[in-house]
C-alpha cells in the first residue's frame, strides 16, 4: 500500500513527466547529495514511508529515521539491502557522467512512453 501523495509530489510528477529538463536537472541535484538524502528522496518517490519501507525492509522506523540521517554512516549492506527493497541499485558513477546518464535515462523513458502513446502497448 502506497502512502498518500500530497500535491507536491502529484505536481513533481506531471512536472517531470512533461519537461525532460526538469527531469535531467532534478537528477543531477539529487545524484550530488548524500546518500542519506537519496535514500529518503527515493522513498518518497516510491510512496514509501519510514513505516512502510521499514516492514518491507524489516527494519524498525527509528532505524531508518536514523539512516535517512545526514550524520548516518550506513553499511554497504544495508544500503544494498534498502536499494533492493526500493527496487533500486548502488552504484558508483564519475561525476563528469551524470548529465550524461540521465539524458540516456530520460531518453529511454521517452522511448518507452511514446510507443506507448502510439502504438499502445
């Protein structure tokens, strides 16, 4: 069960779905801060709550809370671990790259949405 999107969230949708620039800048922003804020960003993005994540992850709230902390310093298994749960993956990527791999991201998606619209499928 997902959680309620507020009207942000319902607005950063449409947003990204209409503009793939917004789509691109907004992943650069995101790619550049810590992991304990992507981790919370992505739970969003997913639905999630802490509450939520933390039964499928079988993790207790505080314990997540506490990840989704600046100050957290996370193992690589547990970061795996939440990454799978988020149907997501680490990886470490060269900063020079990452315009680069969210243009061939967003370009992907376009793909997929235009035959999609065209041919219905």
């Amino acid at each position: 069960m997902r959680k309620k999107r507020s009207g942000f969230e319902k607005y950063l949708d449409n947003t990204i779905k209409e503009d793939p620039r917004f789509a691109q800048d907004l992943l650069d922003a995101i790619s550049q801060e810590p992991v304990a804020t992507q981790l919370r960003v992505l739970r969003h993005f997913r639905g999630l709550s802490q509450v939520m994540l933390g039964k499928k992850a079988k993790l207790l709230q505080p314990e997540l809370a506490r990840l989704e902390s600046i100050r957290s310093n996370p193992r690589l298994s547990t970061l795996e671990h939440l990454a799978d749960q988020l149907d997501a993956k680490l990886e470490l990527v060269p900063k020079e790259l990452l315009s680069f791999l969210a243009m061939q991201r967003l370009r992907v998606s376009g793909e997929k949405y235009f035959t999609r619209v065209v041919y219905g499928k």
